[in-house]
C-alpha cells in the first residue's frame, strides 16, 4: 500500500462526496469532482454515491488522464504508481467522460490546458487556486450507505480489495431484494458484510434530535464499533448555519461516549459554489415540488462544496485532530479499481482445453461446404492459423467459445442470428459460423479485432431475432448463474425536451409555456433552447426567470437521470460478478444489471458479449418461414441466390421501402447515385451515408469518380492499398486509422488511442487533442493541407456516427436478403414486415400502401378468416394474397385472438356466435367491431358495434334468456351510414392504415393547385405544389444540416429536401406539421424525382374535417347519433368523435 505524500498544513482527504450519480441530489459530474480536487491540491476524494458505486469509474478514469497528460507534459511518469498504463489492458485509460459542455472552471478540457498552470479563474472566497504539483490526490472508492429503520448513515470506504468485495456484495444484496434503482438494507447487513470497511458515521443533528433519537445513534456506534474495532468513526459535516462549533462540540462527545474518533467531512454535494441553484432544482425533481414551494430543503448556501484543507482548518479550529484523521483514513485506504483482476469463465468440455475446442471447431468449419463451398484456400488458411496463433497468445480462446455456444444455442432453438462489427475481421469468427461475411469480402484487418501491439479485449456484437433474444438472454443466465453474469448499464441523461419539462416545471413555467419551449427542439437534441427561436414564439429569454431556467436548462443537459439497461452488452465472470460491480434488477423482470455502463467496463478491461436484438432478424426468419409454407422454398442467410441483376435494378430505383438500412430518405436520395451493381456497393453504400464521410467531405468525390467525372487517383502509392476498393476516398473507420499510421506516422499505439476516441467522441469532444499531431504529420508527408483537413475531418464525423468496414460489411448482407425477398417475393416480404412491426422506418399504412403498389392484394381483417399474424392465401390465379392479421387492431390480446381463432370452425355466422363460442368479454368484440373485423358478417362497422352493445347489455347466456317467459327480440333499427371520411377515420384509429381510401383522396378537392406525387416523373414539371402526411422526416447528423420528408398522397411517396435556410423559415411545420403543402423545384437523379422545398405551409389545421368528407354528414357536421343516444362505442361521451381521433392521428416516424 503506497503511503500518501508528507502534508503541508491545511493537508485534507474529502471522505464524503456526492456526485450526480446520488441521481437528482449531486451537481457535479464525478469528473469534475476529482478534477476540482486536484485544483485544490486535496491529498484523497472519495466518492461516496448513496447506496451505489456507480460514478467511481469515471472518477478513476478522470484521475488517470490527468496522470497521464501530467506525465506526456513531464515526459515521463512520475513514479511508478502513476504510470498511465493500466494494469490489466496496457494501455491509457479512456479520455474523461463528461456528459456536459466543457466546464473551463473544472479543466475538464484537459487536453486544451496545461495543468501545471493556475487556473485563471477568480478564486472563490477563501480557496486560494493552487498550482498543479507533483501529487494529485488519491481516490477512494466508496458509497454512503442509507439502512433501513436506522437513524445512522455511513460513509463506507474499503481498506482493501476483499473490503470492496464484500461492498459490493453488501450492495448487491440491498438490491436485489429491492425494485430497479432501491436498495433495501439493514443493519443487520452491515454487520454481516462491513469487515474492512471504514464507516464513517453521518448522524443526524444532534442539536435537534430527539432524546431517544440521540441514544439509538450512540447505541447503533456502539454495536459496530464492538463489531469492527478502529474502523468505526463519528463524521463532523459543518452546517453553516452559525451552530457549528456547538455540533461539532456534541459529536465529539458522541465519538468519546462510543469510541468512534471524530473525522471531518465536507458532506459534498458539489465542486464549486457555482452549482448551488442546480441543486435545488434537483431538490425539486426528487421531492416533486417547484423552487416557490421547496421552504428550507433549499441549500440556505454554496457551502457544500469542495474546499481546501486551509478552508476546512479554519472550520475545525477547534479540533485539528479531526482534519489529521481524514488522512490517517485516507491512507488506510489503500484499495484502487485498478487492483480489480478480471477472469473470463474457462470453457473446458471432456477434459478439452478452451483453445483446443477452439482450434477443433475453426477447423470443422474450415472444412464445412455451407462455410467454404470450394474449400479453404491457402491464404484463408494462413490467416486462420495466425489468427489462432494471436488468440492462443492472448488467452481469449474461452471468450470465443462462449460466444460460439450462444449463437449455436440460438440456432438450435431456430432463432436468426448473425455477428457484426470487428469480429467480421476474422476468418475465426466465419468459421464458427458467428459472423456471415466471407472471407475476402473486405480487407479484413484482424489487427482491427485483436491485435498483439494491445491488451484491448475483442469486442463480438451478435445481433438476434427482436421478439426472441429474450430466450437467449435467459439461456446465459441459466448456464452462468446470476451471481456471475449481468447485463451492464446505460446512464439515462438529460438531454434538451426533459431537460426543459422538469427544469420548467421545477421554476413553476406554465405547461404552455414549456411545451411552446420544447417545440423548439429537434427530436434528441443535446443543446438548450435558442433565444432567437424563443423570441420567435413571442417569449422574452431575458426576463429574469425564464433567463434563470434557460441558465439551468443549460447546466443539467448531460446530467445523468438514472440507469437503465444496455441493449445487450453480458458481462460474464469465471469469479463473482458481484464482487466487481454491484447487481441490481432491471425494469424487465427476469434481469439483473450491473451498475457501470459499457464504458466503465472498457477503461477497467472487463470483456462483454453483446447480445443484440435486431427487428430485420425477426422479419428475415419470418419470410423464411413463409417461403417454405407457401412456395417450398428453403433458404437460409447464407443461401439467398447472389448478385441478382433484378435486386440491383429495384435499389437503383430507390425502391427500398422496408429493406434494411437503405430505406431511409437520405439513402433512398443516395441510391440513385450510388447505383449499386455489386455486394461491395451496397458495404459502401451502408458505410457511405454517415457523418464521418459527409462531415469529411468524401461524398461527392467518390460519386464523380464512380461516375466517370473525376479521375481516380491516389494522393501516394502509400495509400493506393488503404484506398483501392473505394477509388482513392476514405469512407470507412479502419481506411482512417490506416491513415494516420500510413500518412500521418501515428505509432499503432496512438491510432488506437485515436480509434477509442471515435466511439464516445460525440460525450467527451476529446477528438481534437490529435489534431495537431495528425495535420502536421501529413504536412511532413508531402499531402496537400486539403487532404489532411478532409481526412481528419471524417474523423471528427467518425466520432458522431460512422461504420467500418467490416460492420457495414455484415448489415450489407442484411441489406441484400431483405431486398431480394422484397423483389422477388413482394407478397411474403410484406407479411413478414407487418408480423415484425415495431420496426423499420414505416410505420404500417405504408408498408401495406408499398404492397399494394407492387401487385399484392391486401384483404381486411376478418373474424372468419384473420389470425393473430398477417397470413397469405393464394389466390385463384396462384399469387399471394396478404390478409391483415388481428395484431393490427389496436387493443387486442394474442390470447383473445387465439381463442377465436381456436373456436371458428366452419366459421362465425353472427356476433352472438362468436361470444357464445369464445366466453370473450364485451370490449374484445367492441375492438373487432371498430376493427371492421365482423364485416364479413354483413355487417357495417356501426350495426357491429351496435349488435356487440346489445350483447354487453345480456346477463345470461342465450340458452337460458327465455326461460322465464318469451325471449324479447332486439328491435329492428336503421342505422345512419357513415360517410368514407368517417370510415377512415375510424380506420386509422383502429388499424393505424386504411384499405378505403387514403385521407389526401378526400381532402384533395378542398386543396386546389395539387401535383398528385405519381405525377412528378413529367419531364414537363418544374416548379410544382405537393401535399400529403408526413410519414417519415429524417435529419441525419451531417455538416450541411439537411432534414427529408416523406410525405405521401393517394398516389404514392414524394422524397422532398429541406435545406437548412427553408428549415428556419419554416421551423415549426418541419417539426409538428402531420399534414404538409410543399412548394419548391423538382430536382432528378436518374428514375428518381426529389422536391426541393422552397415554401412549406402546415395544413395540419384541416384534419379535424377529415370525418365529413366522402359521404353523409349531419347537418352540424358531425357523426349522426345512434338511436336513443347510445355511446355506440363505449367509453367517455365523445372520446371517439371523428374530429377528435383526426387530431391523434398520422403521426410520423421521426428519425434523427
């Protein structure tokens, strides 16, 4: 255990500190706080989350880069123990991962500032700025516990590694018997658990207690201290409220009467003074009140801040003993995450070692026909072995069977799978049939996957069926066990709409005033409102509270909200998991979570499996199923015929609605120009639609030189074989690492470095650091200073959102299987969309628009003929027919319908069949009614419900309704038709699509000077004016900040273009506009036609009309009544009024 360094005076540890990981109670990022303290020149911090370890990690990680950027500035470490080099990776630590803008004040913009200069910011009241010296303060890993029925809480801090074992188990314990995000423990826990745990004892004030209060608190020190001798002390927090020598008088008589030594505390809640206002807004947020009524919960000061050990002598004045223990503690302290040792579980079978399996399996694959149809040549071969070669090195071969036996398990089960991103580097992978992209498809960099120059852990994404990677998950629990498996976290945070909502709320804004607010945001966006666009909306950003909450709107975006769990990321130990990292149980039940999220786990080398769930997947399986069911066709992902001319001929056309990842507006803008001809064109056509190449400017190079208008060249011969399958222009994450290797002279160790920054560029803005390095490397190179600013800007884009190679590569086959069954089966690929749904960027009415549009017919639900799935029936002419399932009703259950189903036989002949058959309760048979489902009982979907009303007014079952006399027949009534407009409405509210008509072909004669969209392919149109709903708007993270709209008629689709200067002018219709007219230029690239808006008006307005197109109407326009008044559809009088189901109607699928 290192000693801490000889103290000055005023030398102090800060044993008690909150971050804003104690979610809605701290005001300070755990980095900010460790940051702050090194400011301070603190000897130890330890952060001390309530019930949680949540923010260690980034506390830990912080501290190590500024070690290491400490050392780059020294030229060298400065003793062995702050060497930036971590233990169990060999490499730095990850860059400091703040959510939040840079907070110059925190030098949380390390890489911008030298830290051996003093900070040049004012200094708070008595906190002299002190340089950065030679020790940076120690980090003490810990938690304040809160028990249950126990007036005590306590700062626990780990002597030792078993300590911080038995903590976390402590914790894990508290919370797994507790619901997501509690944690329920006892003393009698403590007890259990506490050895080697320093507790610091945090009592209420004793100035105020109670009697019988003060001695519960003496009693409860006096157990523990009985129980774990000098480890048990009394925490001092000074109060500020001008009683505090007399506090601290009576816990030192406390500490006397138990044998606990008096230590001070800060009790911190934040790194500066600064803070003090977003911690009574939290305060708001976690009581549920608003600043007017928060009282004396307000912080009364910025007191609880960090201070030095100069401010906090003169507060303990009195009793220097207390400040020289939290030293003595500190140093006793000697456990840091960096002594965690992380041990994959083994993989022995029969006595088989992992590795042998391993090589046994790769080699049975080597030899499959279904992998290597024409055998292994002699260069896979080579690779194969050193690959194997490199994994026997770094002992991964158990990580490798492991995830080899879950994607077999999920194969047995029939459950589609397929691995993707760095693990598509290797002919390993390929061979134990884990990834799906030959070898030879791309370059395959396994140094991009494994590499002998670092101890970085191979990443495999395993993408699953959506609806069944549930049984996966629950396979991995079984055969781990919960105590050694886990999902790992991801921290929820603030960004600009909730950020607005609750800091709103909390100021006591009006909810018009937020939701006027909040309509300036776009979807998940990170930043605050802007003044301009609030002075737009008639709101004064200067009037003092609205600038205050602007203000701290501002500070909490990026705060973390709480934890949730990782799309799929398995953490899998051969030790105890929870003994490395608390467990508590998600959400979802049948899971346990870890508290670190996938970053934390990386800066301390803990492999993860991701286990993902992917809805294309599901679709792709259920096609597959249908192909044998209907045409005897069986095929698997491997199988699906290759390079069809006829595939490629549709994407060209940009016909690509539903196929994965190029249905987008800004691919299907992109198709036309890519024209694919080839598999490597759809890798660069996934790979090519991203910020990275937007941003870098490598877009339009590549389409002219594909194109013939521009000629192919090679900035050096250096870079003909980094940039030879993309025509000289880097497009992909490994050509932009090669790059800074090849061009810039980057060692293998700093592109590392660079490549872990690309992954969490987009939180930390840590990019730039290399910037410098990167163009003046090139410079000296001989490339051009264009070259180097575009190269290095696709590696800034990188950092938002690009692919490599070898991801896009396994989406590409996704890709090609989904638009081959779309081509060339229109029928199944349809069903089988509809049955995956949620998915996709369609919603239902325009995937089964986009059917009917390719030749399929689309029949009704039908209580006679419908199943819980969409299903196919073959028609007289031999096609396909698609048959809307009862899953499209909005508010069915799978087991109601399955009842009806079950009960059918020869068919239902009326409504009262079907209740007597299925028991079912009268709101299903409402729902079917709605649902126009008993149409093919010859009924109209107003005599339906009128029938199944009269049913829910029955009390006993038909057989025994006469009994007591003559059986009352149900009068004969005329019921009043509804109009089509009314029919389409009711459509919608119930199916969410329409098989009448769509709402444009009625609202069109109200709409005058129109182009219909299947009219934009005149070579005459120029200048045109389109309307429809918007069903998709898309604004992709690129440089130029355009936003697409797809906005469709009763014709089809038009693709329109909102640049960003029509954006301004038109903000509000971009955002919220459901019903949109669109003026502007037609512009065509090839078969495919795109309106450059110039004007948009929101047309939204009119939709509550809808109802009285079509058909009757009554004369006030609204829906006719129902004989005797009746509520024909249940619920609150009106509820379903046409007028008001338009308003809720056709909402967009927005995509950002």
């Amino acid at each position: 255990m290192a000693n801490l360094p000889e103290t000055a005076a005023g030398g102090y540890a800060e044993l008690c500190v909150t971050s804003n990981f104690t979610f809605l109670t701290g005001a300070s990022h755990p980095e900010e706080l460790v940051l702050r303290a090194a400011e301070l020149g603190l000897q130890a911090i330890a952060i001390t989350d309530r019930n949680s370890l949540a923010g260690v990690v980034r506390a830990h990680v912080a501290l190590s880069e500024l070690r290491r950027q400490r050392a780059e500035q020294a030229g060298a470490p400065e003793r062995p123990e702050e060497t930036p080099l971590h233990p169990m990776t060999g490499r730095p630590h990850p860059p400091v991962r703040s959510h939040r803008r840079i907070d110059p004040s925190s030098r949380q913009d390390m890489g911008r500032q030298d830290m051996g200069r003093q900070n040049m910011q004012a200094p708070e009241s008595g906190e002299p700025q002190k340089p950065a010296g030679p020790a940076l303060p120690k980090l003490i890993p810990g938690s304040r516990l809160v028990l249950q029925e126990c007036p005590v809480e306590f700062a626990a801090l780990p002597v030792d590694k078993p300590a911080y074992a038995r903590l976390s188990r402590l914790l894990t314990i508290g919370k797994r018997r507790a619901v997501k995000g509690a944690c329920t423990l006892y003393l009698s826990d403590l007890m259990e658990w506490g050895r080697g745990l320093i507790l610091i004892a945090l009592p209420p004030d004793l100035l105020t207690a109670k009697p019988e209060m003060a001695l519960e608190v003496k009693a409860v020190l006096n157990r523990l201290v009985q129980q774990f001798p000098g480890h048990v002390y009394t925490g001092a927090a000074p109060g500020y409220d001008g009683q505090d020598q007399a506090r601290f008088d009576a816990l030192y008589r406390l500490s006397l009467a138990t044998a606990a030594p008096l230590v001070a505390v800060g009790d911190v809640l934040m790194h500066r003074a600064g803070r003090r206002a977003l911690a009574d807004v939290l305060t708001c947020l976690r009581e549920g009140c608003t600043i007017a009524t928060l009282g004396r919960r307000a912080l009364p000061n910025g007191e609880r801040r960090l201070k030095d050990g100069a401010s906090m002598a003169r507060l303990f004045a009195r009793y220097p003993a207390a400040l020289r223990r939290t030293l003595e503690i500190a140093a006793r302290c000697g456990f840091s995450l960096d002594d965690l040792s992380y041990q994959y579980p083994e993989e022995v079978s029969g006595g088989e070692d992992a590795q042998g399996r391993l090589e046994r399996l790769v080699r049975a694959g080597l030899e499959s026909r279904e992998r290597f149809p024409d055998g292994a040549d002699a260069d896979t071969l080579a690779k194969v072995e050193k690959e194997l070669a490199l994994i026997r090195l770094k002992a991964y071969a158990p990580y490798f069977l492991t995830v080899h036996d879950i994607v077999q398990f999920a194969r047995s089960r029939n459950i589609l799978c397929q691995g993707r991103g760095s693990a598509a580097n290797s002919i390993v992978c390929y061979a134990l049939g884990i990834t799906e992209v030959k070898p030879g498809t791309t370059l395959m960099v396994f140094e991009r996957f494994i590499s002998a120059e670092r101890s970085e852990p191979p990443d495999i994404d395993v993408d699953f069926e959506h609806e069944r990677r549930e049984e996966v998950i629950q396979h991995i629990y079984e055969r781990y066990g919960r105590h050694r498996t886990g999902l790992t976290a991801t921290v929820i945070h603030f960004r600009s709409r909730a950020a607005i909502r609750e800091v709103g709320k909390a100021m006591g804004l009006s909810q018009d005033v937020l939701a006027a607010i909040a309509g300036q945001s776009w979807g998940w966006s990170n930043g605050p409102p802007d003044p301009a666009r609030l002075r737009e909306i008639g709101l004064d950003p200067s009037e003092r509270r609205l600038a205050m909450t602007l203000e701290l709107i501002a500070e909490i975006i990026g705060f973390p909200r709480h934890l949730s769990q990782h799309v799929g990321g398995f953490v899998i130990t051969r030790d105890r998991l929870d003994e490395l990292c608390p467990i508590e149980n998600a959400a979802m039940e049948g899971r346990t979570v870890i508290e670190w999220d996938k970053d934390d786990i990386d800066a301390l080398g803990i492999l993860k499996v991701d286990v993902l769930a992917l809805g294309m997947l599901t679709c792709l399986r259920k096609g597959f199923d249908l192909l044998v069911q209907h045409e005897r066709q069986a095929l698997t992902l491997a199988s699906v015929p290759e390079e069809d001319a006829a595939v490629y001929d549709m994407l060209c056309r940009a016909d690509a609605i539903g196929v994965f990842q190029v249905e987008s507006r800004a691919q299907m803008n992109f198709l036309p120009r890519m024209r694919p001809r080839v598999f490597y064109d759809l890798v660069i056509e996934v790979a090519i639609v991203r910020p990275g190449p937007i941003q870098g400017g490598m877009v339009h190079p590549y389409i002219n030189r594909r194109r013939g208008r521009e000629k192919v060249e090679y900035p050096s011969e250096a870079l003909r074989t980094v940039l030879g399958k993309t025509l000289g222009v880097p497009l992909f994450q490994e050509q932009a690492l090669q790059i800074a290797v090849v061009a810039a002279g980057f060692t293998p160790g700093e592109a590392d470095r660079l490549r872990r920054s690309l992954a969490t560029f987009k939180r930390m803005g840590t990019i730039h650091t290399f910037r410098d390095k990167f163009i003046s490397g090139m410079l000296g190179n001989g490339y051009s200073p264009e070259f180097a600013e575009r190269c290095f800007s696709q590696i800034e884009g990188f950092g938002e959102y690009g692919f490599p190679e070898s991801h896009a590569a396994s989406f590409a086959r996704l890709v090609y299987a989904s638009a081959w069954m779309k081509c060339h089966h229109p029928a199944i690929f349809a069903c089988a969309l509809l049955n995956a749904q949620p998915m996709g960027f369609y919603a239902p009415a325009q995937i089964v628009r986009d059917a009917r549009e390719h030749g399929v017919e689309v029949r009704p639900v039908s209580v006679n003929h419908s199943a819980w799935d969409n299903t196919l029936e073959r028609r007289s002419d031999g096609a396909l027919a698609l048959r809307l399932g009862f899953r499209q009703i909005k508010g069915l259950r799978e087991a109601d319908c399955q009842a009806i189903a079950a009960s059918r036989g020869n068919g239902y002949p009326d409504v009262e069949t079907i209740w007597q058959r299925t028991r079912l309760k009268g709101d299903v048979l409402q729902r079917l009614a709605e649902g126009d489902a008993l149409s093919c009982l010859g009924l109209t979907r107003r005599a339906a419900l009128w029938q199944v009303k009269a049913l829910g007014q029955a009390r006993t079952l038909p057989l025994f309704s006469g009994m007591d006399g003559e059986a009352i027949a149900e009068p004969e009534v005329a019921l009043p038709s509804m109009s089509l407009g009314e029919e389409v409405v009711e459509d919608y509210a119930a199916l969410r699509l329409s098989l009448r008509a769509h709402p444009m072909e009625l609202l069109r004669p109200a709409l005058p000077g129109l182009t219909a969209h299947d009219q934009l392919t005149r070579p005459d149109l120029r200048q045109v004016s389109v309307a429809g709903l918007v069903i998709t708007r898309q604004r992709p993270g690129t440089a130029s900040g355009v936003i697409f709209l797809t906005l469709e008629d009763e014709t089809g689709v038009s693709n329109v273009v909102v640049w960003p200067k029509v954006y301004e002018a038109f903000r509000r219709a971009v955002i919220g506009g459901r019903l949109l007219r669109v003026t502007g230029r037609l512009q065509r690239e090839g078969q495919v036609v795109h309106l450059i808006a110039g004007q948009i008006e929101d047309l939204s307005h009119i939709l509550p009309g809808l109802g009285q197109f079509g058909g009757e109407i009554d004369a006030t326009g609204g829906t006719p009544a129902a004989p005797g008044g009746a509520d024909l559809r249940g619920g609150k009088p009106g509820a379903r009024h046409p007028r008001e189901q338009a308003k809720l109607l056709f909402r967009s699928r927005d995509f950002h």
